[in-house]
C-alpha cells in the first residue's frame, strides 16, 4: 500500500487545517490508519487512529477536541480535521497503514507496515 499526504501549511494560532491521505494499491476499508507527527528534535509520536470500522478512532491528549480524524472509504482517503492549532502542533504529520488483523489503532509507530512521505504543518504565534 501506498500512502500519499497532503494539506500542510503555514498557519496562524486557532486557525484549522485538514490534512488528506489517499491510499493506492489496496482498499482502504481494510486498513487501520493512524496519523503521527515529528517535530524537530523530537520522537515521532501518535496523533490520531481510526480502525476500519469508522466508529473506532482514537486520540492523543495534546489534540483531543481539536482534531478529528475520518475516512471516505471509496475514497481512499484519511483526513484530519485539525482546529485551534497550537504552535506545538508544528511537526511534520505522517499518515500510516496497517494491515494486520488487529481491532484498535495501535499508539505504537513499528505497528504500521506503511508510510506517507510527510506534510509540514508550522504554526505560527
């Protein structure tokens, strides 16, 4: 499976951005996707996670209540909505797919068989 992301930008403090994953070379339907971020000097750490059935979904602390992640199966596509940003919400956010049999998202980053190239979201104070 291939993942591409999208929707980076430069942005001010409380404004929104919807970042795009589209997924090529399997469906989406059976995939666990997850968003993580990356900033400069930092671990990657898990953002969102939304199992393959769309009532599942899962969010770190630090974004619970300002980012929503959701699915258009048909698709193939994963977004996260992401509002009152923050300028440490300034990362370069990675979209990625697994593919096991598992229920719920997994936090962990090596649970993940396949990764986007990366989008830069900075905000700016």
């Amino acid at each position: 499976v291939q993942l591409q992301a999208s929707g980076g930008g430069l942005v001010q403090v409380g404004d929104s951005l919807r970042l795009s994953c589209t997924t090529s070379g399997g469906a989406l339907g059976g995939l666990l996707m997850a968003w993580f971020r990356q900033a400069p000097g930092k671990d990657r750490e898990f953002v969102a996670g939304s199992g393959w059935r769309r009532d599942i979904t899962d969010y770190s602390d630090s974004v619970r209540g300002r980012f929503t992640i959701s699915r258009e199966n048909a698709k193939n596509t994963v977004y996260s909505q992401m509002d009152i940003l923050r300028p440490e919400d300034t990362a370069v956010y990675y979209c990625a797919a697994d593919r096991s049999l598992r229920y719920d998202p997994s936090r962990d980053p090596s649970a993940y068989d396949s990764w986007g190239q990366g989008t830069l979201v900075t905000v700016s104070s």
